[in-house]
C-alpha cells in the first residue's frame, strides 16, 4: 500500500473528447486487436446479424439495450467503452 499522507491520488486520466475513436472506427481497430478477420466473424462472436452490427457502429440505428451483453461479450469491452462507441454520449 502507498502512503499519500492525505494527499488524493488518480490513477485514471480522462482522455480529451477530440482523441477519442468511436463508430466504425473503434469497431475496426477492434476488429484488429482482437484478430478477427470479418466483420462476419465479429457478428458471429456477439450472436448478431452482420448487417444489424454493421448499422449500429455506423450510427444508421441504435441497437436495443438486450443487446448490450453480447456487444459486450463479443467485442472483449466494457459496457461504457461499447455505449461511447456507439456513439452514446455521457456528459
């Protein structure tokens, strides 16, 4: 354990709203980092149609929030990191 004599620590820093990726652009880089080699084998991992994942990350629809767990469990993310991919904002 680290002595801060009182002195309040973050250990997370907010990253600036013009760095941060989102849309199709996250879903690509994730795509990559996770190795998948289609936007088909993305869907198949989150147990949706392509089309359907394809639309929601290109911001045409809004995906229902059921559908949350599985974008969660496919893409190896955090529901918060998913919602602002998705264009969700939190302000």
């Amino acid at each position: 354990m680290v002595h801060n004599h009182g002195i309040p620590v973050c250990y997370f820093g907010e990253v600036p709203k013009s760095t941060k990726v989102v849309g199709l652009d996250w879903l690509y880089r994730k795509m990559d980092e996770l190795e998948y080699s289609s936007l088909q084998a993305v869907a198949e991992a989150c147990d949706l149609n392509r089309g359907n994942l394809y639309r929601y990350f290109a911001f045409e629809t809004r995906p229902s929030i059921d559908l949350l767990p599985k974008l969660c469990s496919g893409l190896h993310a955090s529901p918060l990191e998913v919602l602002t991919a998705l264009g969700i904002q939190f302000d």
